[in-house]
C-alpha cells in the first residue's frame, strides 16, 4: 500500500477527540510554529517556538514560552534569542538539551544546515557544546535503558536517492555520554531498514524511552503530491514508529495525524497547505496523547489521538 493509500485510509478511519490551535503572546507580527513537545520545568510548563514572519522564509529565531492557559502560550521575558528554526528538546537524566537547525548564509543566500545543540541544569543558562554534519536536519537524542544515549540520524540527499529511491533514511547509533555526540558518530550512525519507500521522506521528531527497553518515535512522513506532473503540494504526516536498539529494527509504522486533523489556517506558501510537521506528544491523566505539530509552517496545533505506542511498553522518558 502506497503512503497516499495509507493516508487515504487513515482520514476514513481516524479518531481525534479534540483539535485546537495554540496562541501565542509577545511576539505579534510574527508567525510560530515547528515547536518543541511541551516539557516541564521547576514546576512550570514551557515550549520552544520557531518565531519568523511570513514573509521571510528561513530567517527565523527559536524562543521560549510559558504556557498561560489552555493552548495559550507567552513570551518568557528576557531569555535567550538562538539563531535556529524546527526547536527540539530532550532530558538526560538532569541535563537539559535544546537542538535545532541553524541556516548558514553566503553572500546572502542560503549555503546549507547544521544542527546545533544546547545543554545545561539551568533552562536560561545553557550552553552551545556540538554541531552535527552538515546539510542534515532532525537529529535526536534519546536516553536508554542502561543509561547509555541513542542517537537518530536523518541524512537526505543525492547519494541517498541512488542507494535507496526514498530521499531520506533515518539512522541509529548509541554513545556512552554527551562528550561522544560528534558530527562523524550521527553521519555513520546504520540505517534502518523498510522505513521509506520509493519518493518518500522523513524523520524522528520525538524519541521515547519505554519500560520495554523498546523506543517509541513520533516523526514525520512526506511525498508530493503532483498534479500534471507539477509539484502541487508537499504533504507532510504525523507518524509514529517502534524501533528495537538491540535488533535495529523498526515496527508498527502508521499515520497518526495529518494536516486535515488540525483546524483549518494559513499557509505560508501554496505548496505547504497539506504540511503537518511533527513536533511530539505529552501524555495525558485520561492515558491519552495530546500530539503537537506545525502546521503550513505559519502556526502550531495540538490533537489528542489514543496512544500511539500501545501494546509496546509504557513511556519512562520525560518528554
């Protein structure tokens, strides 16, 4: 079944019990969206946003907000402006990471992408410690079982093309700490197998510890859709997906939202009105998920869906 198929049977069949979109303070004039999860910290609860106007693709700021309300999030004051956009963020143990994709310019164009990692104790002190290869997105980090860390990949190119037909992979590697996460450990970090089909693309967006040992990720999934043999839209879905480190395999891939979920909005470009770019869940007291997503790259929605990783373990990680 093609990836269209399945997103085809996924909108007959789907179940979301609520669909709201997030408002944001402090920052008028601007579009917010490609967030972190949601996460918690000193008692509060906080996101990272990409802060950029519509009409300046690819200059935007990461910033912090503090959750105010029900999908009501404003500006903390006075915290730190990074140069990043698509904000992701992980615990590890009591270390703070903050990641994100930092655009290099040269004589004012866009040269290529680096990600760029934070880490600290202190949520307004951290620190700038390592860079991952270059012109890859979507690196992510997760903490395991035996108290090691895993690491998620997500090269995309030409060679990739070649070897695979998909445009993208999504590859793992483990390294004892911090200190070992280097640019060379995430480019040789060995795929997973079966993820992507022929045109498609994607990645880990989230990754979770289960009390399996298992990992469940919450990523992103895309095709284009074409209409005349143009590029009508690029489609963008929320998905989420079993991995076994010890194996290296991958199970239970499926939709888990799409842009049609989240209530209607704008678009920052005709080619992004069918795009959901995942940012995570957060699990709620009724053993629900509330999944959070960009959506048309100009804001960003939450759903609440029924547990994605059900029957494979229950989540350990804090986001």
């Amino acid at each position: 079944m093609t990836l269209q198929e399945q997103r085809a049977l996924f909108e007959e069949t789907r179940t979301i019990y609520e669909s709201a979109t997030l408002t944001f303070h402090g920052v008028e004039g601007y579009d917010v969206y490609n967030c972190s999860v949601p996460f918690r910290w000193e008692g509060k609860d906080y996101i990272y946003g990409r802060v950029e106007r519509r009409e300046e693709w690819a200059r935007s700021w990461v910033r912090l907000f503090e959750n105010t309300g029900a999908d009501d999030w404003t500006l903390v004051p006075g915290s730190m402006i990074y140069q990043l956009e698509d904000p992701y963020v992980c615990w590890l143990g009591d270390t703070f990471v903050l990641g994100g994709t930092h655009v290099r310019y040269k004589a004012g164009k866009i040269g290529t992408v680096y990600g760029y990692f934070y880490k600290g104790v202190d949520l307004h002190d951290l620190y700038y410690f390592t860079t991952g290869p270059e012109g890859m997105k979507d690196i992510r980090l997760v903490g395991l079982a035996d108290g090691r860390l895993g690491v998620f990949s997500r090269p995309r190119n030409e060679e990739i093309v070649r070897r695979f037909g998909s445009e993208s992979q999504i590859g793992f590697a483990i390294i004892d700490g911090l200190e070992d996460l280097t640019d060379e450990v995430i480019e040789n970090a060995p795929y997973i197998p079966g993820l992507f089909a022929d045109g498609e693309w994607g990645g880990c967006n989230q990754a979770y510890l289960l009390d399996t040992g298992l990992i469940g990720i919450i990523g992103h999934k895309c095709y284009n859709k074409l209409s005349n043999g143009k590029l009508e839209s690029a489609v963008y879905l929320n998905v989420s997906f079993i991995f076994d480190p010890v194996k290296h395999e991958g199970s239970d891939l499926k939709i888990i939202g799409s842009r049609p979920c989240y209530p209607d909005g704008p678009a920052m470009r005709p080619n992004l009105t069918d795009c959901a770019f995942t940012s995570g869940i957060v699990m709620r007291p009724d053993g629900k998920a509330d999944l959070y997503s960009g959506i048309g790259d100009t804001q960003e929605g939450r759903i609440t869906i029924d547990y994605p990783f059900e029957g494979h373990g229950n989540i350990v990680s804090k986001c």
